[in-house]
C-alpha cells in the first residue's frame, strides 16, 4: 500500500462492483443517462465530495465521516476508487 498522492479520486467517485449489471438493458440506460460509466460488471459514479478543497484536501477533515477517516484505498464493501490512488497502486 503506497501514500495519498492527494490525487482527489477517493472523494470524487464512487466505484461499485455489481454482479448483473452488465446484462440489464434499463438499469445500463439509466446510469449512462445520468453521467456514470459500466465497465463489465462495475458501475463508476462521478459524485465529487463538497468538502473536498481545490488542493485536494479535505475540509472536515476533524469531523468527516467514518468512512472517510477508515479509508486505505482498498475495496470496502461494494465500493471503491479507481486505479491510480497512491493507497491504491
């Protein structure tokens, strides 16, 4: 696991692993009308956090989230960033 490279990807869109999705004509249509990207069976969800400051950074830091504050770049549940985050890579 490296260090945050303060790329911004963790607070800027969601990744989701959805088995099926592929195949459902409506759910596909949908999601794509509404700016996301499918990838096979992945969902990517552009949805930038209002928190996060032009440098990257995150303005709550002290209160944010648990999720937020338990994040290391790796898949929690059925999300998460794309390839390229330094915890990530």
């Amino acid at each position: 696991m490296g260090d945050c490279r303060r790329c911004g990807k963790c607070c800027t869109g969601l990744t989701f692993t959805l088995p099926g999705v592929a195949s459902n004509r409506l759910f596909r249509e949908y999601y794509q009308a509404h700016g996301c990207r499918i990838e096979g069976n992945t969902l990517h969800v552009p949805l930038r956090c209002p928190h996060l400051t032009e440098e990257n950074l995150c303005d709550i830091h002290d209160t944010k989230p648990l999720l937020c504050k338990t994040f290391r770049g790796k898949k929690q549940g059925k999300f998460y960033v794309d390839k390229g985050c330094g915890y990530n890579d």
